[in-house]
C-alpha cells in the first residue's frame, strides 16, 4: 500500500513525486513511456526559468526524474487501464492485470499529439508524417519539410527543423500565428521558413518510398495546390489522456480533467496536475507548479483521512 500513486511522469508528476517524497510519504509513479513525457520530444527548452541559455528537453527532463527519485520516488512503467475509488482505498490497475493500492491518486498524464484526419496521414506514419520533429527531424537533411499548425509547437518545430531541411513551409490555416511573439518573429526571419497562410492540409501523398506532397486549400480563395515535401510534422494541439477515467472524475467538454484551485478532483483523493487539467496556459512552468501545489494538497488530504 502506497500513501500517493502519480500517474504520468511529466513534469508535473516528476514535482509531485519530488514534493511527496520530501514529505516522506510513500509514492510509486506508473510511467507508459519514456519518463519526462512531452518534453523529452521538445528539442530545446527557452522559457524555464533557471537555465539562462536554454536546455534540452531530454536533458531538462533527465535532471527532474534525478532529482525526483534521489529523494525516495519509485517509478515503474505501466499502463493504466482503471482507477477505483472505494472509501478510503484507491486501486490502479494496470494492462496486464497488476494492481496497486494507495490513500490518494494523483492524475498527470498530459496529452496526446492531436491528428489532423486527412487522407494518407495514418498511411505514411513514420514514412514522412511525423508528430515529433526532435525524433525523426535529421532523417530530413537537405530536403523540403512542411509544418501544420500556427501555435508554439508549429513555430518552434518548424524552427528547429530547419536545422536539416533546405525549406521549411509552415501551414496555418489563419493570417497570424498564436504562438509567442519571439518565436514568430525568429521563425518570419528565418530565410527557410517559408509561411503559408490561410491554408489547410487535404491530402498526404506519396509513394512507397514515402511522403512526396502535402496538398493545401487556400481558405479565402478555395484555390488547391500541393508543397512537394519529403516531411508533414503535424502540431494542431493535443488530446487529455483522459480515456481510462471516463465515469469517475468530472471532465470538462474538450475531455480534460476539472479541479479546483488545490489540484482537488470531483473524487475525494483523487488529484490532477499538469497538462492534463483544464486551465488556460500550458508549459512546463505551470506543469511544475501544479506539481508543488497538488503534493502539498494530499499531503494534507491523507493527514485528515487517516
Ligand atoms: P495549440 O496552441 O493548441 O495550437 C494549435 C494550432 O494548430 C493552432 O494554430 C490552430 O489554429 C491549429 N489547428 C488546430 N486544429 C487544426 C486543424 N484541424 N487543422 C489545421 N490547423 C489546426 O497547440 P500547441 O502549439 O501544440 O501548444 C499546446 C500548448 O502547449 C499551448 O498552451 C502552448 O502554449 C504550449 N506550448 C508552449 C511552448 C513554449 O512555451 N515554448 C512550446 C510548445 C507548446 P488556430 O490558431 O487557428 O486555432
């Protein structure tokens, strides 16, 4: 019997399990991938305060579990199929049938890359569609790329990516971007970067060998063409992986979970931090601010249900 179960080994369940450590409760956190979650696919981190030129996702995130299990988290990997709240015993079970037991569960298990549901894009996944440009970018040298997506993910990807690519076009599908403005501006001055505005992806095409066109509609003249591109790293957002708590928990109308202002769910010992909380900035600084909040609110809960 664990004190906290942390579900999801991002940033905000890496600070969780820090702050719950520290405060000697016993924590197990169920990981399904890699640990650091999404910031392991971001390739160069800028906004986290404390590192003054800027961290590798991977490595930012190499650092958080470090910290995290030096003072006492257990991590193991797993899938997590259910939850079950009876009293005062939450239960996990896990794909395979293994289960555990703890007082309070906390919820961080982020979101997933949204997909844009046109033709060809499940066909050539992994031969040319792409939802992580750190992953597969440098399979791209010297060839033209294109981007959907105006947010920061778009913006920053396409950036980096031009790191290999002769071109990057990025796709968007309004006449500005929603991304920071810094990045804007670095992407509108990169000689690489070429934007295309107004636009949305119709079709993937290719050949066995892979990926040769994105086909685009101009959104305001309805005119068709097609960007001859070896790539599509697709960015329009994320889903909550909120499948396996449908029925438990209250969630609101996009599927991400509601809490109040302590982390605290619609179950009681049930918490949620992180990207998978419905609030209106997400990044690795409020992620980590949920963390440090929702610890110190089991902390307490846990005190008050002995
Ligand atoms: P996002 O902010 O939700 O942006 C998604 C983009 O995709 C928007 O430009 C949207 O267009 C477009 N889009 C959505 N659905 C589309 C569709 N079906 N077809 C074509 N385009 C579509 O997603 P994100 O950029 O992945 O960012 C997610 C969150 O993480 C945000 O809160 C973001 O600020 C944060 N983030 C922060 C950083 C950072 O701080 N460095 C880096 C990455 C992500 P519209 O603009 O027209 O809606």
């Amino acid at each position: 019997m664990y004190d906290v179960i942390i579900i999801g080994g991002g940033p905000a369940g890496l600070t969780a399990g820090l702050y719950t450590c520290r405060a000697r409760l016993k924590t197990l956190l169920i990981e399904k991938g890699i640990t650091g979650g999404q910031v392991t696919t971001t390739e160069w981190v800028e906004n986290y305060p404390g590192f003054e030129d800027g961290i590798s996702g991977a490595e930012l995130a190499q650092k958080m579990e470090k910290q995290a299990t030096k003072f006492g988290l257990e991590i193991i990997q797993g899938s997590v199929m259910k939850i079950s709240s009876e009293d005062k015993v939450k239960k996990v079970i896990l794909d395979g049938d293994s289960q555990y037991e703890a007082k309070a569960i906390i919820i961080a298990t982020g979101s997933n890359p949204k997909l844009v549901n046109i033709e060809g894009e499940n066909e050539f996944r992994g031969r040319g569609v792409s939802y992580c440009a750190t992953c597969d970018g440098a399979f791209f040298k010297g060839d033209r790329l294109a981007v959907i997506g105006g947010g920061d993910s778009a913006v920053e990807e396409g950036i980096f990516l031009t790191k290999f690519a002769e071109t990057v076009y990025i796709v968007h599908r309004r006449d500005e971007f929603r991304a920071a403005k810094v990045a804007q501006e670095r992407a509108l001055n990169n000689p690489k970067i070429k934007v295309v505005w107004d636009s949305v992806p119709e079709k993937i095409a290719g050949d066995p060998s892979g990926v040769t066109a994105l086909h685009i509609k101009n959104v305001k003249t309805g005119e068709q063409s097609a960007l001859e591109v070896k790539g599509v790293f697709i960015y329009i957002g994320y889903n909550p992986n909120t499948e396996f708590l449908k029925g438990l928990v209250t969630l609101d109308k996009s599927n991400y979970i509601v809490a109040n202002e302590d982390m605290s769910t619609s179950v009681p010992g049930i918490f949620v931090a992180g990207d998978v909380r419905a609030k209106p900035l997400k990044q690795i600084a409020t992620a980590v601010g949920d963390g440090a909040i929702v610890a110190m609110s089991t902390e307490k809960y846990i005190e008050e249900n002995k």
